[in-house]
C-alpha cells in the first residue's frame, strides 16, 4: 500500500490555489507558516478564508506581504533559500520550481537563465507560495503525486510586460511535453508558479487511480468563471493489484555525451546537479577514447518532458558541446515505501513485488544513514535492524489478511 496525492486542477492551478487546497486536506496553517518563517524574509503572514466557489466550499489564501520593488534575478533566490532554516528537501525542491521557472523565462526572452529578471514570480508572496506548496507536500510524506492533464484557456493577460495571450509565453514553454486539454474559458488559469510546481511535483500525469480516499481538499482562485475555479487534492492509499504485478512499461529518455576534457573533481557536483533538476539517475562509465585517451561517458535517463532542461543543464555545467538522445523502454515491476520501527525510530525500505508474487525489501540508505550518524551507531547494525522489523512488520500483514 502506498500514499498517493492525486491533484484535480477543475478550472487550472495557481500557487495561492495549491495552498489552499493543501490546507483544505489537512495540513496546519500554522505549519506551513513556520515553514514560510523560515525562509527568513520578514512580514510573511497567511490568512486564510473560507469561500465559495460556484456552491463548492473551498479555502482561499492569501499571502500578507510588505510593499517592495525588487526585481530579483534566480542566483538572488537561491542565496535567499540556501542561508534559509528549510529542510534541506524543501530547499532543493523550491529552488528546483525556480530554476525551472527561469528556464522557461530565459526561453521566452532569449536571454541566459542568470540574467532572468523574476517580476511577479520573484515577489514576495511568489516565493512563500512556492515554498509554502513544496513544504505542503513534503508534510503529506506522499510516495506518489498524480495529475491529470492541464486545462489550457484562452484570452488575454495583463502582467509586468504588458498585455499577453493566454497561455502566456512561459506558461506554454512550462507545459511542453505534458498533458493538456482545452478549457473554453477567455482568461488566464494556469499561472507560471503553478506551471513549474506542477512540472516538479507532479511524478506521473494521468487520470486518477484506482485508489481508497481518505481525504480531500479544495484551493480557491481568486476569479470567477463558468466552472468552479478550483484545484483539488485527492488523498488516498492505493494497493498493488493482481495486474500490476506484471512488469510496468514506460518510454523514457537517455541522454548521453562523452568528456575527455573536464576536470574529474567537477564530475560528481555535475551528476548531484542533474538529479536534482529532474533526472531519474545519472552515471558516468569509464571509456578509452581515439588517441588511447580516457574519457567517461556521461549518461542521463529521464522522462521525454525533462529532456530538454537536462541537456541545457549538461552544456552550461560540463565542457561537453555535443549531446546524444535516444528513446529507451523501461520495465520495472511494482514497488511501495514502507515505514517500520526500529529502536533508534523510523527507516524507510523499499519494498518490490517481482511478477511471480515474491517481495523483496531494502532499507533506505539515506535513511539508515542519518539513523546511523545520529545515534552513533554502525550503519550495518541499522541496516539489519531494519530489515527483521521488516520481516516482522510483513508478518504482522500477513496475519492480518488471515
């Protein structure tokens, strides 16, 4: 069984609107306040009303900021979110939506992604719902979050340029490779913070899962149009059925060039770099280039939609000048995260249903290791610690079922 947040965007999605519903399912104000506390920029409040829209109950937030005129460029907000008090997670993941974010902009304007000016998006009340979204979820401890394809309206919208079309520029750069469907509406409903959270956030687009729901919450836009606007959080536990026992098969991208001229102590900054914008592994295989010199081969798998943010990742933090691009097939059977209870607290295992029924568990490592570095304790000792609470808590399971 595992915890799946399926979001619902009615009428489209904005930041404010991914925080109400966050708050409508379930996770304190005064949680997400605390969060927003930490970025440490001062006169960040929340306020929060109950509204309707179109007869559906919904939260509407607003986000209480100090009158400014800065016009931040996105090294500014990476200063400000790597001197914050964040979690690390929630660090790496905000500033994962602007780097994002900046990208898109940098495309729009035909300029380089330092020297991207954050207009509205570099606000302050920008950059709470940014982090106020990104802790939400990490609040919720999802193992998935679902979406179903974005509405795209149409019209115009005012902004700090003037008068553009819906989607604006951005907007539709952020939607590339994702799903959409129209949306007879004339005005803008899915604003650029939205577009880049989602296009971080979101783990697979779909429509919603066989799941159970225990809860759900609605986040309210500040306009009114023809259909609720509204985003809705849908939360539940999804088990594993006979089905998807079989192996899953998806498309995927591999993105791959080779380095002969880099300095190797720059090769591991670069993998950790990737990951965190998006890749679903990077490695790097040694090789024996023309000349007999020695070379790695840098490979990168992600999904179609992220290619084109790694590739320019790759030309802007290696000397690389030429990049490979193929589509692979993946197959991967089913797996779940499970929580069991050593005596140092709580490590995740990764648990896998191979396709003749047997399952297999690993603890997490990363989970083991804090464990191992907090209490003092051989990483070893915590690894097989988890392991027999696993046994047992799979034991537990099974005599429940009978």
């Amino acid at each position: 069984m595992n915890r799946i947040c399926h979001i619902d965007p009615v009428c489209g999605a904005s930041g404010d609107m991914l925080l109400g519903a966050l708050i409508d399912v379930g996770v304190p104000v005064a949680t997400l306040q605390q969060r927003i506390d930490q970025i440490g920029l001062r006169g960040l409040l929340l306020h929060v009303e109950r509204v309707q829209k179109r007869g559906v109950a919904a939260a509407k937030v607003h986000v209480l900021a100090p009158r400014e005129h800065a016009h931040r460029h996105l090294p500014d907000i990476e200063r400000i979110l790597d001197a914050s008090d964040l979690p690390e997670r929630v660090k790496a993941t905000a500033q994962q939506v602007f780097r994002v974010l900046a990208h898109a902009e940098a495309k729009v304007h035909d300029v380089p992604v330092e020297a991207v000016h954050f207009h509205e998006v570099g606000a302050l009340d920008a950059i709470a719902d940014v982090v106020g979204v990104v802790a939400g979820f990490y609040e919720l401890q999802l193992d998935q979050v679902t979406c179903r394809a974005l509405p795209v309206s149409h019209g115009t919208v005012r902004c700090e340029h003037g008068l553009l079309p819906v989607p604006p520029p951005a907007v539709l750069h952020l939607m590339e490779g994702l799903p959409t469907e129209p949306l007879d509406i004339d005005g803008e409903t899915v604003t650029p913070t939205a577009a880049a959270l989602l296009r971080v956030l979101v783990t697979q687009w779909r429509s919603m899962p066989a799941m159970t729901i225990d809860t759900h919450g609605c986040g309210a836009g500040t306009k009114d149009f023809p259909r609720p606007n509204i985003v809705r959080l849908i939360i539940g536990q999804r088990r594993d059925n006979v089905d998807s026992l079989a192996e899953l098969n998806e498309t995927l991208t591999v993105l791959s060039t080779n380095i002969d001229d880099m300095n190797p102590e720059w090769l591991p900054p670069l993998l950790e770099r990737l990951m965190s914008a998006g890749a679903l592994d990077a490695w790097l295989t040694p090789i024996l280039m023309k000349k007999g010199r020695p070379a790695h081969t840098l490979s990168v798998l992600c999904e179609p939609a992220a290619a084109e943010l790694l590739r320019s990742s790759i030309y802007a933090h290696s000397t690389s000048l030429g990049i490979r691009q193929e589509q692979v097939a993946r197959f991967s059977v089913a797996r779940e995260i499970v929580r069991v209870a050593t005596r140092w607290g709580d490590v995740r295992v990764k648990v896998a249903t191979l396709p003749g029924g047997e399952r297999r568990a690993t603890p997490e490592f990363s989970d083991c290791k804090n464990v191992s570095e907090q209490h003092h304790v051989p990483i070893s000792a915590v690894y097989e610690a988890t392991t027999v609470a696993w046994r047992m808590h799979e034991g537990d399971d099974a005599a429940g079922e009978n």
